[in-house]
C-alpha cells in the first residue's frame, strides 16, 4: 500500500469504526478489482468501502469531507475512460449492492438503486408490458447509476433518446454527506434549479445517487428488420440523411463501415449477401404496432431498392439474430488489426456525415493505421476504434497522433468527442478543443460550488491526463469480447 498522510490513516481508522470490516476493505481481491475500469488503468488507494445502504454512503461522504479524502464511486466498472478509477487514490465507494428494482406499472415508473443493473431494469419493465429503452452494449453488466453519471445512450438512441431522457428525478448526497432530492415520483418538476440534470452526465463529480426514477413506456408490439448494403461509406451515410429525411422513425439506425465489414466478414466469418462481400452496411430495425409496421416495411424497402446495392429483411427471430451478427463479431474482430484498441465515441452532425466519412479515408492514410468505425447513424454518435500494436512505440505514437486529428476534426464538422462515454481520464487532454474557457470556467464553478473541497471523483473531466503510455492491468473482465485474430477454422 502506498504511504500515506497521518490525516488520512485517521480518516481511514474513523471509517473502519463506523462501518467495520464486513464494509471497509483495505486489501484483498475486491479491493484490486475497484483500483481501475474498463480502460484497465490502476491507481493505488487507500480503502474500498462497499455500501450497503444509503446511510453507509451519507457516513462515507461526511468523514471524507471532513477529513478531505478523494472519494471515487463505482458500480459494475464498466466504464471505458477510467471515470469509475480512483486516480488521486483515497477511497472507492461501491454502490453495486444498492441494486433494488421496483416498478411502477400505475405510474409508468421503475424506481431504482444506482446499483440496479440495467438489462434486469429492462427485464422487470417487460414483465409487466413496459419499456426501458436505453441499451448500451454493456447493458448485462453496467448499473443504472454508472449509466446516470456518463448519460449513457446505446442503439435505440436513434428513436427514443438517452439516459437523460428517461430519469425522471434522482436521490441522494451531496459530497458533505447531506441527503438531497431532485424530483420525485412525479413527471412535473419546476421547483427551483433542475440540479437533477447537472447530475446526469457529470461522472460522479458533483453527487453520489442512491435512487433514481425512471420513465418508462408501453412495450413495442413488434419489432421489424432490414439490413442493407451500400457500394461505399459515403453512399451509407448519405443514405441515413434521405431516409430520416423522408420522415422515418427507426428504432435502430446502425452504421457499419467497410472495414468493419471486413472485420466480420473475413476475419470471423460472418457471410451475409452471396456474391456480395465487404460492403459497408446499414442495419435498420424499427418497432410499434402491427399497421405502423407494414407501413415502415413498405417505405423502407422502397427506400433500400433506390439507395443500395442489396438489402434483406428478417421475417422470424432467427433471421433477425443473422442480420445481427455483423455488428456483433466486427469488433472482437478488429483485433486481428492491432493488439489495442481506442474506441473514440465522438459525435457527428447529421448535415457533416459525409465529410465525415472523407476524412477517415485521409486519416488512415496519414497516419498508416486501421481506425474501423461504426455506430448509432442517426444520432451522428460513431465509434471510432483505432487500431494499434502496444508494444510498436512508433505505431502508437501514430495513434495519437490520429486520435489527436479526430478529435479537432470532429470538433470543426460542429461535432464533440463523447456522445456517452464520458470523458474520464482518457478524454481529458481534448476538453479544450471541445469546450471554450468561458463554458470550462462555467463547469469548473458548478464543481466549486456543489464540491468545495474538491473530493468527489477528483482528476477526471478537467486536468489533462496522458493514457497512452501507462501499462495496462492483464486482466479478463466478464464483459470483455474474447478477441478474434484470424479466422475460425
């Protein structure tokens, strides 16, 4: 364990007394597990307190005021920019056994703890004929709370929205350790500041929640497929602009660019149009009532046969689970590019796609790299996966380098560098490209005022931090794609 300030062992030692050992772990597996994220950097510090109800939260938070110890919350640590990493040590505050799941079927409510992973949320909704609609990928392992502090969003984006979108109010603590409401179990809220959504969003910065209540709508009668492909990217995104332009409303609205095709297609053996291979691809799925879906089939076969080269629709389950499977295998597949992957989640307009898509052709050319993209089309949030050998210094060097123009890049096209990742530590050296000094000051003051001792999630958003050349923890975490390198034989 790395030395610490007398203050701060008298911190810990206060800690150890209110809530004993069964809560506070100064070693151990679980512990080493809580020191980094899915970035898989690791940050020594000096104890993990395993909440295991609010009031183990409002007693953390008033010692660690006191005392002025960083406190860093977690959930299922999924998140992909060292956010949920304790990087100025101090304490780790797990919330994941804070997972109560209770719906609402009157109200159209789940009323949730941050610890509440958000496939159950889902599940429990659909027992009762409801829906929850955000569904990042890691939706089996993330929690609500994690989802909450970067507004996660995920593939039905393109109809329904993000996080933000579906949290009608929100509870917990100020980082004094004083309990707060914003909102209720209600859908109107207009009293005083909206504090609730200076919560979502800031990556635990400004508040720890401990309940959330979430909008929920009818469950979709159906849902219907389309997968097509196009003779190149651009003709792919030029495509979403005239299908959302003739009024469509999908559900999904995927992007896959061809040499994510090629990824699925010839390195996992993913074969989907017979005589037809690595063809960029747009995976369409819209959901409603039966009447409303033989309408959208219509259109948007009519719209398929006019902007692509082939389509095909699923008529069964097991169909729609084939159309599937490019998205699915083209990213454990990119390794067979590179041993290390960036995933940038940066945000293009609409109006920019196509210039866009020109200037990741001239990207990869300049930097002599594979940056294989795709992503939510009709939200312009694309996933951006850069390709890298670790141990080449000079290849990573031209990873930076490409990183660094696609964040200016995307910056100039009226875009920004993270539609739901958050920026975390990863992010933190582009904040000024994305954001002026007037609007960072204004950030900074809102942290000054909810935190003015400077303890929650401390490191993160604001101070610049090199990611690149830190060694990595070598460790499998449960919702890691096992790497495809070549094709199964």
């Amino acid at each position: 364990m790395a030395r610490i300030s007398k203050k701060r062992q008298q911190a810990t030692e206060k800690l150890l007394e209110a809530l004993g050992t069964r809560k506070v772990k100064l070693e151990g597996d679980a512990k080493y597990m809580a020191s980094f994220d899915s970035l898989k950097l690791a940050f020594a510090y000096d104890a993990l307190v395993i909440a295991r109800s609010e009031k183990d939260v409002g007693a953390t938070l008033q010692l660690a005021n006191e005392f002025g110890v960083p406190v860093t919350t977690r959930g299922a640590g999924t998140s992909l920019t060292g956010s949920a990493a304790p990087a100025k040590g101090g304490w780790v505050l797990d919330v994941s056994n804070l997972n109560r799941i209770k719906i609402e079927k009157t109200k159209s409510m789940a009323i949730v703890g941050p610890g509440a992973v958000v496939g159950q949320i889902q599940a429990a909704a659909e027992e009762l004929g409801l829906f929850y609609p955000p569904d990042p990928s890691s939706l089996k392992y993330s929690t609500i709370g994690g989802n909450i502090a970067c507004n996660a969003g995920g593939m039905r984006c393109a109809k329904y929205g993000v996080t933000r979108d579906f949290v009608l109010a929100l509870e917990g603590f100020l980082p004094t350790g004083e309990k707060v409401s914003w909102g209720g179990e209600y859908k109107k809220f207009a009293t005083g500041y909206n504090i609730r959504d200076l919560w979502i969003g800031s990556e635990g910065t400004l508040g720890v929640v401990t309940k959330a209540v979430l909008r929920l709508l009818p469950k979709p009668e159906k849902k219907w497929t389309i997968l097509v492909a196009f003779d190149s990217d651009l003709n792919a995104l030029q495509a979403v602009q005239k299908l959302l332009g003739d009024g469509h409303n999908p559900s999904i609205l995927e992007f896959l660019d061809s040499n994510s095709v090629y990824c699925a297609e010839e390195i996992a053996g993913v074969k989907l149009f017979k005589g037809l291979s690595l063809r960029p691809l747009l995976l369409v799925e819209f959901d409603g009532n039966a009447a409303q879906l033989r309408a959208d089939k219509k259109k948007a076969i009519e719209w398929a046969k006019a902007t692509g080269l082939a389509y095909r629709e699923a008529r069964t389950e097991k169909e729609t689970e084939v159309l599937w499977s490019a998205r699915r295998a083209c990213s454990p597949a990119m390794f067979s590019m590179g041993d290390s992957k960036i995933n940038e989640d940066i945000v293009v307009p609409l109006e920019s796609q196509a210039k866009f898509a020109r200037f990741l052709k001239q990207m990869q050319k300049k930097w002599k790299i594979n940056a294989p993209t795709f992503g939510h089309a009709a939200d312009g949030n694309f996933h951006v996966n850069i390709m890298y050998t670790r141990s080449d210094k000079e290849e990573c060097k031209r990873a930076k380098g490409a990183v660094a123009d696609l964040m200016k890049t995307v910056c100039e096209l009226g875009g920004t560098i993270s539609g739901e990742h958050g920026i975390g530590l990863a992010k933190t050296p582009f904040m000024t490209v994305a954001r002026n000094e007037a609007e960072i000051g204004a950030m900074k003051a809102i942290k000054k005022a909810l935190d003015p001792k400077g303890i929650l999630n401390p490191g993160k958003i604001f101070e610049p931090y090199e990611v690149w050349d830190k060694a990595l923890e070598k460790v499998k975490l449960p919702w890691d794609k096992k790497p495809i390198a070549k094709k199964e034989s």
